[in-house]
C-alpha cells in the first residue's frame, strides 16, 4: 500500500521537477499520470506550470528582441590589426 | 596558383565579419563576447589557411570555426561549478518536499502576452536572469541558444541528463521567485 501511494502521490519537488522535464522532454506514461494527479490536487503546482511555461516563452522572446549589431568598423580594424601582429611573430 | 594569405584574410575580414558577428550574438547574446569569438576565429583561420584547401567557401570554413568556438563556451560554462549546490533545494521546499511558505507560486494576475511585450517587465526579467549563477543562466537560455531539444544539448555538450535538469529546475525556480518578488508583489 505504501508502495501504491509513492508512485501514486508525488512530492511538490517532484512534480515540479517533472514539470520543468516536462518542458523539455516526453515524460514516460507513469511520470504523466504521476503529474496529472498530483496537479489535480495541487493548486500551487498548477501555478508553478503555468508561470513556467510563461517563463519559457519570456526566454525565446528575450532571445529574439533584436540585437542591434552596432558599428562593426571598430572590430574589424582591431581584428585585422591582431592579424598583422600575429603575423609577424 | 601564388595566394597571398595575408590579402585574402583581410578581405575577408570585410566581407564576412558583419555575418560572423551577428550569428555569434544570437548564439551567446553577448555583445563582448561575440566580438572576441569573431576575433578568435580570424586568428584561427590565419592559424590554419594552410590547411583550407578551398574544398568549402570561405564563408563556410569560417562559420565551422566560429561554431566549434561557441559550443567551447557553452561547455565551459556549463562545467563551472557553482559555490551554490546546483541540487540544493532546501530553500525552496521543506523536509518532505513540501512548498516553503514564502517560495510558493502565487496568483499572477497578468495576461501573458502583453506582460511579454511590456518593456518593465522585460527589465525586471532580464535583472532576475542575469542574477541567476552563470552556470544555471546558460542552461536555461541553452534550448533557445543552440535550438536543439534537452537530450541533444546533454549530448554536444557532455553533461548527465538528471544533472542537466536538475540545474534548468533549480535555475527556473530562482528566476520565478525573483519575478515574482519584483514584479508582481511591488
């Protein structure tokens, strides 16, 4: 019985681990069903999914505001000035 | 066929810098950074142009160096050690994996998508991940960096999967609560 109610009843670090997982890969069928319960009862890991999911998507979108790429004169003229020294050694 | 090494580089230099560059910033979004990786690369491929037999186009050949040199980096950072345990949970859950009071998700009353376009909270956001250790700052950014799934990532860069996500989760926990901390509850 107690072995029933550990796969059955996850801790909130487990199910958040399962969570973040979850994010990035396929949880097994045991791992779904595992998370599905404990959310069912879990109003605070409902959330954590919810705003993580929401911090993933802050993640991509951070990663495509634009860079702006700037003067690349600067750069090159030092590039090819560590070229000429390197070079010469 | 005489090639002067020296010329076709510094025309190269010219040419390619500008894509090189802006490849580098998307991989490791850091304009410092990309810049010295851009540079490396040129004192690499200065290095080895006795080797490009011109089997590829220059274009080509640069941009491989340039990968090779930014996956370095993510492996670097990712192996860093962190004064911090990377699997140290205890300030989030208690004893039996409970919530902590204080670190449990509340109510976060905002519609998502005009949250994400809202530049305040873009600033809080980027605060509370550039304060996260580098280590867990490059793991969670990772997905979008290299765009390969979590097991691709665990495999470029030799890393344990357990170890891999145990760091993405302690890294997301810390960067909810800082958001939380300082968007929401002000």
């Amino acid at each position: 019985m107690k072995k029933l109610m550990n796969i059955l009843f996850l801790s909130c670090l487990k199910a958040s681990a399962l969570i973040e997982k979850k994010l990035h890969v396929r949880l097994t069928f045991q791992e779904r069903l595992q998370l599905k319960m404990h959310k069912m009862m879990c109003e605070a890991c409902t959330r954590y999914e919810q705003q993580s999911i929401l911090l993933e998507n802050g993640l991509a979108s951070q990663h495509k505001r634009i860079h702006d790429l700037g003067d690349l004169d600067q750069l090159k003229a030092i590039i090819a000035k560590k070229l000429g020294e390197q070079s010469t050694k | 066929m005489e090639f002067s090494s020296t010329v076709s580089l510094t025309q190269w230099i010219e040419i390619y810098s500008k894509d090189l560059f802006s490849w580098a910033l998307y991989k490791v979004s850091d304009r410092e950074l990309a810049a010295d990786l851009v540079q490396d690369t040129f004192l690499a491929a200065a290095e080895k142009l006795e080797g490009y037999k011109g089997d590829s186009s220059p274009k080509t050949w640069l941009f491989s160096i340039l990968n090779h040199k930014i996956i370095d980096i993510y492996r670097k950072k990712v192996n860093q050690t962190v004064s911090l345990e990377d699997q140290n949970f205890s300030g989030y859950f208690d004893a039996d994996g409970n919530w902590l009071k204080d670190k449990r998700p509340s109510a976060w009353h905002e519609d998502e998508g005009q949250l994400l376009d809202n530049n305040d909270f873009q600033e809080v956001f980027d605060r509370c991940l550039e304060a996260l250790p580098e280590k867990w700052n490059i793991c969670v950014k990772l997905k979008y960096l290299s765009e390969k799934n979590g097991d691709e990532i665990c495999q470029e860069l030799d890393i344990a999967p357990t170890n891999f996500w145990q760091i993405v989760h302690r890294a997301k926990l810390q960067l909810r609560d800082c958001i939380e901390k300082n968007w929401f509850q002000k």
